[in-house]
C-alpha cells in the first residue's frame, strides 16, 4: 500500500466545491483513522462503566465530537507547524504548508469547529463537563513537545485518550480507579501506535530535528512498540478486574491481545506501506477493546 500525500484530494474530498477541498483536508476530513482513534477511548469508559445500551446517544455525541474536535486538533497543529510541515516530504503540500489556506482563514476554521465540540459538550453532565474543558491545556501544548522531548507520543497518549475519562465519568458520575486506568492503558497504546506511524518521517525528522520516540527506541523500535502494548493489555486487565472479578472476564481482551502482537510480529519499520498498514489497523484494534468493555461492563449490570 502507497503511502497517500496528504495533499491528495481523493473519496468525498472530491465531491466537494474546489474552495472547500483545502479546508476539509487541513480538518484531515478524508484521515476517517484519526478520528476513529480519537472516539474509542470514550466509547470504551461508556462501555465500561455499563453505559452503552442506555447511552447510545451519548455514544453518538462523543463520535460527533472526535470528528470535530480532531479536526480542530489537525488544524491548530498545522498552523504550530506550517514552517516544520514545508522541510517533510510527506506534509509539504497541507493547506498551510503550501500556501493554499491563510493562516487567518485557518484560526477562523478552527474556531468553528471548536463551536460544533462545544455543542457536544453541554451534552454531558456538569461532572463530565469539567473533565472534558480539562483537557484543552494539554492539547494546547502538544504541538511544542516534539521540539523539546523525544517522547511527543506520550503526549499525544494523554490528548488522545482523554475521552476514555469523559465518557466513564458521564456515565459513572465520578472518576473512579478502574476508568483512570482504562485512561492509563490507552495512553500506552496509544504511543506504541504512533511510534509506528512515526516511522514514516524518522529520516526527514533527523534531517530538521524533530523528536520522536521512533527515533529515541532507534534499532529496539519493535520491542519498544511491543512493550507499550503489554502495558496497554496489563492497564486494561486491571480495570476490567476491579469491574468483574472475574477470570472469564479477563478473557475479553484474548482478541486485542492476538491483533496487538501480529502488529507486532509483521512490523517491518523500513517499509512505508508496511507502516501505515499497521498503523491503520488500530482502528479495528480499538473496536475490539469495546467489545471487551461492552461485554464486562454489560454483564457487571446482572
């Protein structure tokens, strides 16, 4: 599988008017992967916290959103990085980079899709509420942390996972020890994935400087990526645990844990396709953890 330019305007982008085409592609309206990524954690503390039947429709906003509030996400990143984005071959052509967006345009769209998550977020409860404004510091700074730590991943895990804290505390009420580390393991898997996808630019990113965990593990990257997604598995037990005690439980994560290590296993970090396939493939991981937090968190209503 080629990897696609990010400048490619391809699928739905293409039905759109010519003028509309740049802004959809700096929301990466046509990278579904990023917002699914961005969903899971909190369909996962729904599913947990025994939510998800009698919340579907809260399952529903949190989708509404990842799409909105990734896309905001993408197009403050840009703008951070526009200068960054022109020396890296694979994002030179975004929107910002290439001069087909202004950076005045860019803040105006982002200030609007920020206004479709703020519809979202008087969806939840006060409680829930907080939790979620919580989160706008962190995602404030990520774009910083790959000039000044060789760790961004783990950054983007704390950004990216958050909603695994929103969506248990809208359904629990409260925060409680087995939702922080639903949190806690998504933050690991969430750094063993983008290592993968970092691989992608480690060449470009040592040639101008940016950090990277790809670049930090070096020659020990597969078992780095394999010993963050045996911490994710070990967080998520523990959680399910102190859900249902149960061992039968635990073998709820037996799917995850087999599509985790072919990751793994098939990883081949100097091959480009090879990549972004198993990058890709954590969208179908992240619904096999909400099979396993439907089932433990449906039965533990019984």
């Amino acid at each position: 599988m080629a990897i696609v330019p990010d400048s490619e305007y391809r699928g739905l982008i293409a039905l759109l008017p010519r003028s509309a085409r740049p802004f959809a592609s700096l929301a990466r309206f046509d990278r579904p992967i990023g917002w699914w990524l961005l969903f899971w954690p909190g369909a996962w503390g729904v599913a947990l916290a025994g939510g998800a039947v009698a919340r579907w429709d809260l399952l529903l906003w949190l989708l509404l959103g990842a799409i909105a509030m990734r896309g905001a996400g993408c197009v403050y990143n840009d703008i951070i990085d526009r200068d960054l984005d022109a020396q890296v071959e694979r994002t030179r052509n975004r929107p910002l980079a290439s001069g087909a967006v202004s950076v005045k345009a860019a803040w105006v769209w982002l200030v609007l899709l920020c206004l479709l998550g703020l519809v979202v977020l008087v969806q939840l409860n006060p409680y829930a509420a907080v939790v979620a404004l919580l989160s706008l510091a962190p995602v404030a700074a990520y774009p910083f942390m790959k000039r000044i730590t060789w760790w961004p991943q783990a950054w983007l895990g704390i950004v990216f996972s958050w909603a695994a804290l929103v969506g248990w505390s809208d359904v629990a009420g409260t925060l409680t020890v087995p939702g922080v580390l639903l949190y806690a393991g998504s933050i690991a898997w969430v750094v063993g994935y983008d290592t993968i996808y970092s691989l992608q630019d480690r060449d470009d990113d040592a040639l101008i400087g940016i950090r990277s965990s790809a670049r930090a593990l070096g020659a020990h990257v597969r078992g780095g990526v394999a010993g963050f997604y045996a911490l994710a598995l070990a967080l998520w037990a523990a959680a399910i645990w102190l859900v249902r005690p149960d061992p039968l439980a635990l073998a709820a994560l037996l799917p995850i844990a087999l599509h985790l290590g072919w990751q793994v296993a098939t990883l081949k970090p100097d091959d480009g396709g090879n990549v972004l396939e198993r990058f890709r493939a954590n969208r179908g991981a992240g619904f096999l953890v909400f099979l396993a937090c439907l089932v433990v968190g449906t039965a533990s209503q019984f």
